[in-house]
C-alpha cells in the first residue's frame, strides 16, 4: 500500500491532539511513525488513511494501539555531553553541599529511561565524581521508568552497541562496560543501583520523592501543554527542595512556574520554601 509523506503529515496532525500531543515534536522523527502505521494499515487490511480515521472513531480500543505507534524511544550515553559536564561540575557538588550528613543515599528518577542509557550515564559519573571525592559517603540510586517493555527488558541486560557508547570516553568503557564480541555489557555494579519499571508518566508517578529528576526528549518534546502542565506540577511535588529537574536540549518548560531557578537551558532547581 501507498503512504505518502504528505497524507502521513496531515493525518498525525488531525490524531496527535486527540492523543494529547503535539505534532510539533513529531516533525522530525515521523517517518519511523508513519513506517509503524503504515504496517498497521496493513495488518488491519485498511487500505487508506481516511478509512483507517473512520476506524478510530468506530473502535475506541484502537486509539490505543496508535498511542504505541507514537512511542519514540531513541538514546544514547552521555545524549547532549554539555549537560551531562554540567551535571558533573555544579549538580553534584550542590547536592552534596546542601545534603551531607543528612542522607547516605541520593534518589534519582530518570522518566521515559530509553535502554536505560540515561540512568546508566548517571551513575558511572557518580561512580567517578566518588574516585575523585572519596569522602562523600552518599550512594546514587536511580529508577528508570518507560511505557516501552522492550526497551526496558533491554535496559535490564544493559547490553549496548558501539554506537550507544560512542560518546563516553574510551578510559570510562574500559572500566564500566566488559567488552563481548560487538557489544559492551555494563558492570554488575551499576546495575544493582539501577532499577526499571513500567510505566505511564500520565497515568501514573513513582511513590517518593527525589534529588534528581531526569525528564528529557518525552513529556517537554511529544505531550500537548495543558498534560506538560499537569505532568511537571505533579513532578515538582516529587522534586525535593534544593533537588534539580534535568529537561531535554531542545526543549522548553511551560510558564508560570515560581518554583525552579534556571541555572541552565536544561538544569532547574528547586527553590527551598
Ligand atoms: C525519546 S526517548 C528519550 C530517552 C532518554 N530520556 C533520552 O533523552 O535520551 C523517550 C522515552 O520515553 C518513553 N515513553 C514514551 N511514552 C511514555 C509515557 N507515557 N510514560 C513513560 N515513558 C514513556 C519511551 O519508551 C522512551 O523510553
């Protein structure tokens, strides 16, 4: 069957808002979407888009399914390397600063967690920020949560391709990854500080609260803004005072909000009250 760029523009656009998103986010990566609806089409014999617009507003239980069609879930180690140095030179330091002798733990949540490269980028530069301090006595601890099993089941082996890696330095690998064949297996060290679960930021939020609250490339690129106000004023309410929200490079947060001082384009922290 035929699917023209064109025909998959102007449908993402009538179906992202009804999905509460916004196809603005979509521009870029819509070619891999339009490829799963296209095999949709197929497997449901729906020879057109239009057809296949009347079959969602006759089965509710579809929108589902093209709710998961929409689900990008592209990462990388070290993803936008100047956050991650910014991390290392002013996150830390406060965090320990403003923490010390009142916990021996940091929690970290890292939403929409990809294969878990995110969460694992986290804690090998905790790791090394403790070599080079070897005094602070504070563990790191992050959960990884993603509506995406496949990837999580992934982000569980911690198993990676060159071209995941290919950011961190070669010294780094060869410390945290043991090399098999092709690929690179994280150590077993860092995988007992990593946890992933499913499941849906908009249905649902982790019990707790955090240090760290990765949020990058979901909530801020694919959700409409009414849900990315609704879904970052119930983070906030996660985010420990003096705790940082870590947003995407290419993204934004909506307005109004008195509660974070903006230390960069993407590193917020929360004021104390
Ligand atoms: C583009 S990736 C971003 C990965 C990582 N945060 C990064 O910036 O490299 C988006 C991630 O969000 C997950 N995701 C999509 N919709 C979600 C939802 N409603 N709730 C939680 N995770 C979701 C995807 O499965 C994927 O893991």
């Amino acid at each position: 069957m035929q699917l023209n760029d064109r025909e998959c523009v102007a449908f993402l656009q009538w179906c992202l808002p009804h999905l509460q998103m916004t196809w603005n986010g979509f521009r870029k990566v819509r070619r891999q979407v339009c490829k799963r609806i296209k095999r949709r089409l197929v497997y449901l014999d729906i020879k057109s888009l239009n057809s296949y617009q009347q079959y969602l507003m006759d089965t509710p239980s579809e929108w589902l399914a093209l709710d998961n069609m929409m689900r990008i879930n592209i990462s990388r180690f070290y993803r936008d390397k100047g956050v991650f140095s910014n991390i290392v030179d002013w996150v830390f330091p406060d965090l320990v600063q403003q923490f010390s002798g009142q916990t021996d733990k940091f929690c970290c949540w890292s939403i929409g967690c990809g294969s878990g490269e995110e969460v694992f980028s986290i804690l090998i530069l905790w790791e090394e920020f403790l070599k080079r301090n070897p005094s602070i006595g504070i563990s790191l601890n992050v959960i990884g949560t993603s509506t995406d099993p496949s990837t999580l089941e992934r982000a569980r082996q911690g198993v990676y391709s060159m071209g995941s890696i290919k950011e961190i330095p070669q010294k780094t690998v060869n410390s945290a990854f043991i090399k098999e064949n092709d690929e690179f297996r994280i150590k077993i060290g860092y995988k007992q500080k990593a946890t992933f679960l499913l499941q849906d930021i908009r249905k649902k939020m982790l019990p707790g609260t955090f240090h760290i609250i990765f949020c990058r490339n979901l909530i801020f690129t694919y959700f409409d803004t009414i849900l990315q106000e609704k879904l970052l004023n119930k983070l906030l309410k996660q985010l420990l005072p003096g705790g940082f929200l870590i947003i995407g490079k290419h993204e934004c947060l909506p307005g109004g909000i008195s509660s974070l001082q903006k230390l960069s384009s993407c590193i917020f922290k929360k004021l104390k009250d």
